[in-house]
C-alpha cells in the first residue's frame, strides 16, 4: 500500500492518513535538519538553505494541518486537491530552474572573465605604456 | 609611428600543424605579433607556438573557442593593437590572404573585414552542403537585417582595427561559444563598417575542431538565440546610427 492509498478508499476525500502525516513530517523535518547541518559546514549556500528550509517547512505545516490545502483547493476551484499540490511542485520547479539557470548564467559570466583575467595576468601584453595609453584612450571616450 | 599588427590565433590541440601556420603569417607580415591563445591544449601546442616564435597565452582549462578569441583581442587590445587578424590555427585560413584582407582597414574604408570563401573570386575547398546550406540561410539573414550583402557570416578570417577591437573587447557578454554571425550583427548594429574580401581557405588540417560534432547540433538554435540577443539589445543604436 502506497502512501497515496493510504488516504483514499475507505476515508473520506481530503483525508490524510496518520501513516503519511508521519512520513511527511518526517521527510520536511530531515530536510531542514539537513539543511541547518549543511550550513553549519558552509557547504551549502544561505540563499540555497533558506529555499530548502522553506520546502521542509512547507511539508511540516501540511502534515500538521492537511485540512489547510484541501480547503485551499476548493476555495480555488480544484475539485480534487491533490492537483492542488501537483500544481504547486511544478510551479515550484519551474521558478527553481529558472532561478539556477539565471545564478549559472551570471556564474558562467564571472568565470569566463576571471579565467580571461588569470590567463592575461600569468602572460601579460608586453607593453604596459601601451596598456595605459589605451585605457586613458577608453576613458576619454 | 608604425602601425601596430597583431594576429590572433585560438588554437586548440593543434601541435601538428600550428607551427607552419606562424612560420608562413611570420614570413607574410614579419613586423607583426603573433599571439596564440592556447584553450586547454593537452599536447604540445603551446611550446610549439612558443617555439616557432609566437607569444602564447595559456587558457587554465578548455574554455571554447569564443572565450579563447576574446583573450586573444583583450590582449592585442592592452598591448596597443592598431589593427588586428584573427584567424584559425587549424590551417584552414592561408596566411597569403592576410594582405587583400587588411587593406580596407589600412586605408580607412572598413572598420571590420569578413574573409569570405564564397565570393566570386574565393579559394575554397568544397564545404560540406549542410554547412554551406546553413551558412548561406544565415548570411541571407544578415543581410536582410543589415541591408548589406554579405556572403560568409561564419568566418573566423577577419580583420579589425581599433576601434572595432574596442567594441569587441569590451562587450560584455562577448558569445562563448558561437562569435560567428552574432558578433558581426554587434558590430554592424554599433555603427561598424563591415566589408568582405575573396579569400583562399583549406580544408582543416589540423586536430581536433574546437567546435565538436555533439556541440554542433546546438550551433544554429543557439546562434539564432544570439542574433535576437543582439537584435534587441543594440537595435536602438542602429537606429541612432542611421
């Protein structure tokens, strides 16, 4: 029996199962126990903790309060709540690849500029006058 | 005071054949300076440039070819370049047409010349059709954009004086991986005067292309990305320019 099954059938619709209220609040509460544990060892970033600690949060309030979301679905229109919460995950995903795909872009910027750097600072243009000269060129411009 | 000439050569595993290269531009312009921007190489391509006579700048890791060519214009650019050719270290670019290419720059007409290996009087070997299919699609592209009429808008055979390396080398997001037909838009979009010259073109001798075979199913989606990126980016000063 899956934890889907586990709410279904025999109760009644909007019923989460003792069984999957525990692994819920389980899983949300390791994930923010990892979370803080991979902060504590600066392995993660505080931007990137804060977003995990807001998921397992997240999972924590549901499997403390099931009722909230189902009232939530209904209020929108969702007839079956768990549509509510598919919903939400891609939602969710989408503006998480968005996010990593803009941080990767920006990232991806800065290396080529630091590597361009390095690669210029290990083997530097032979004139540094002319490099003034340039620069002063530039600014003027 | 004498112009200052610089040719800029990205190459990547390319031992075998990058020393005749700087031995025959050497022997075309020997006043000018020949950089080589070594991408990662993991064979001898950097101490065979060294020794030939070329100044080598080494990339810490493979970088691709856009970020090797922006090094190699940032460095001509801070040595004090006047005038600038960039071209292959693969063989394919004959050093014989470095001249007719840097002629319009020399006497002030252009501020960027496109080798081109589809002009009437071109030397080229036979490309491929897919390839000459998507570089036609894209040069009738560009001069529909540009109004000007241009036939070989994937060419790395270029020529550019200063204020056109200016351009180039302080543009922020300078492509990665594709500096084809984009940085050409860029450049006529910024006010540039671009021309093309015939040139000769060999096949590729040399090792491995700094392009790839998987790389190159992404080539014309991301190249076409890039030209819309430019189009709006720099739209409004090609209007300020006409």
């Amino acid at each position: 029996m899956t934890i889907f099954q586990l709410g279904s059938g025999t109760t009644a619709i909007g019923h989460v199962a003792p069984e999957a209220r525990v692994l819920i609040f389980v899983c949300g509460l390791g994930l923010c126990l990892w979370s803080l544990l991979k902060l504590r060892r600066r392995s993660l970033l505080v931007a990137t903790c804060s977003l995990f600690l807001a998921v397992g949060s997240a999972f924590i309030f549901f499997a403390a309060f099931p009722e909230f979301v189902d009232r939530l679905a209904y209020f929108s229109g969702i007839t079956y709540p768990p549509v509510l919460y598919l919903i939400g995950c891609v939602v969710i995903l989408v503006l998480m690849i968005i996010h990593l795909a803009f941080r990767l872009s920006l990232i991806d910027e800065r290396c080529r500029r630091i590597t361009i750097e390095l690669a210029l600072l290990r083997h530097p243009p032979p004139d540094a006058a002319a490099l003034a000269q340039s620069e002063a060129r530039a600014d003027r411009a | 005071m004498p112009e200052s000439v610089y040719v800029v050569m990205p190459a990547f595993n390319e031992d075998r054949v990058i020393a005749s290269i700087i031995h025959r531009v050497r022997e075309t312009l020997p006043d000018a300076h020949v950089v080589v921007i070594n991408d990662g190489s993991g064979d001898q391509t950097a101490s065979v440039a060294t020794a030939a006579g070329a100044r080598v700048v080494n990339l810490p890791f493979n970088c691709g070819y856009g970020v090797a060519l922006q090094t190699g214009l940032t460095y001509a650019f801070r040595a004090g370049a006047d005038i600038v050719i960039t071209m292959d270290s693969d063989g394919q670019h004959d050093p014989g047409s470095i001249e007719p290419l840097m002629k319009p720059v020399r006497k002030g007409e252009s501020d960027l010349v496109l080798g081109s290996r589809y002009l009437p009087q071109s030397v080229s070997y036979r490309v491929p059709a897919l390839r000459r299919i998507v570089s036609r699609c894209l040069s009738l592209l560009l001069t529909l954009i540009t109004g000007q009429r241009l036939t070989d808008t994937t060419t790395g055979f270029q020529c550019m004086n200063r204020k056109t390396l200016e351009r180039f080398v302080t543009l922020k997001d300078f492509p990665e991986k594709t500096p084809d037909a984009d940085l050409i838009l860029y450049a006529v979009m910024t006010g540039a005067r671009v021309c093309e010259v015939p040139v000769t073109m060999h096949e590729d001798r040399g090792g491995e292309s700094m392009h790839g075979a998987f790389k190159s199913m992404f080539y014309i989606p991301k190249l076409f990305t890039a030209i819309v990126s430019v189009l709006l980016q720099y739209s409004h000063q090609k209007r300020g320019n006409v």
